[in-house]
C-alpha cells in the first residue's frame, strides 16, 4: 500500500518555473515506477513523465520534453517535477502515480498504475 500526497502547484506567469513534489508513506517507495500525469479541464488524463526505480532512466512526452524534469530521491520517499518554461496550455491538474510494473519506453497509461495522489492545480496565466 502507498500513498502519495503532491504539492507544489499554483499560479505561475507563462515562461515562469514551479516545482511539484510527490511524497509517498510507507518503506517500499523504491520498488515502484513513478510517473506523473495531468488532466486539463475537459481532457483526458495524459502522460507527463515517469522515473524508474533508481532513478537512472526517466521518459518524458513530447510536450514537455527539454522543459520539465523528473527526479526522485528514494531516502526522503519523495519524486519531483521541475517544470521550467510554462506555457498556458501546461495549466492542468497534476497528479503522480506509482506502478509496480517493469520499465517501459512508451507513454505510461492511466491503468498502468497501481496508486494515485490526489493531484495538485498548476495554473499558467498568459
């Protein structure tokens, strides 16, 4: 069992940077794969970017590719999202997961997780 509770998120002027945090309870917060993942009013849920275990391989989408970045540091049970560059269209709800799945090189889905947050609201004014 995992619980991941994100914060970090709020309003941020296009260009601006915020970082998002996800903190999981429970000692087992290094077997899962970490991925974050944003829902825009209206929208389904999309993938942002995911961490493996150890920290040593992230994927990012296309769209967020050279302007965010994950990390994770395993001792603080904690991922974060580094979001430089915003852009309105990033406005979203922000959520991270956890999957107990091995790695893939593919956009991480929805039902590939096992554990959710309840999200954070990242909001970009133009």
């Amino acid at each position: 069992q995992v619980q991941l509770v994100e914060s970090g998120g709020g309003l941020v002027q296009a260009g601006g940077s915020l970082r998002l945090s996800c903190a999981a309870s429970g000692r087992t917060f290094s077997s899962y794969i970490m991925v974050w993942f944003r829902q825009a009013p209206g929208k389904e849920r999309e993938f942002v970017a995911a961490i493996s275990r150890g920290g040593t391989s992230t994927l990012y989408s296309d769209s967020v590719k050279g302007r965010f970045t994950t990390s994770r540091d395993n001792a603080k049970n904690t991922v974060y999202l580094q979001m430089n560059s915003l852009k309105p269209e990033d406005t979203a709800n922000y959520y991270c997961a956890a999957s107990g799945l091995s790695w893939v090189t593919r956009n991480w889905l929805p039902r590939d997780m096992g554990y959710w947050g309840k999200g954070t609201l990242v909001t970009v004014s133009s």
